[in-house]
C-alpha cells in the first residue's frame, strides 16, 4: 500500500474513536501513527498532519468546545482530501 492510501485509511480510522471519550488513549496512539506516516511523506501533507494533532490535543483538552471540534474536522478534511488526490 502506498503511504497516501495509508494516510487516508489511518485518518478514517482516527475518527472512528476521535469523539468518544472513553478512546482517548487509541486517539493519541492514532495520531502518532499519523504523524509517522505524515512525516514519511513530507512536505504539505506533514504540515497539515502537525496542525491536525495540535487540533486533536486542543480537543482533546476541551472536548465539549465547538470551535474547537469544528477546526479539527476542518484540518482533518483538508488532510484527507489531500491524501486521495495524490
């Protein structure tokens, strides 16, 4: 598998637990593999996977905070869409 394919399937699977509460600690494990794996492929999509865990820590923090889950989403689109189009 390709690393962009890998992106996107570690980015769905990341929002399978992302908002249950009780999935904190498989959250964080996620993210780190998507870090790895942003890291791997560089450039724009390591960018976007760094703002999406500055994202996923800030909600993880504030949860019940919409402006916060609304700018992880957002990030977490831009991220994946970038994945598929590559």
């Amino acid at each position: 598998m390709d690393l962009y394919g890998k992106m996107g399937e570690e980015l769905r699977d990341l929002f399978k637990d992302l908002f249950r509460p009780d999935a904190r600690n498989a959250v964080e494990i996620k993210m780190r593999d998507i870090l790895k794996t942003a890291a791997l492929i560089g450039g724009k999509v390591a960018e976007e996977a760094e703002m999406l865990h500055n994202d996923v820590v800030r909600y993880l923090k504030h949860p019940k905070d919409p402006k916060a889950a609304s700018i992880l989403k957002e990030h977490a689109i831009r991220l994946e869409q970038e994945t598929r189009e590559i």
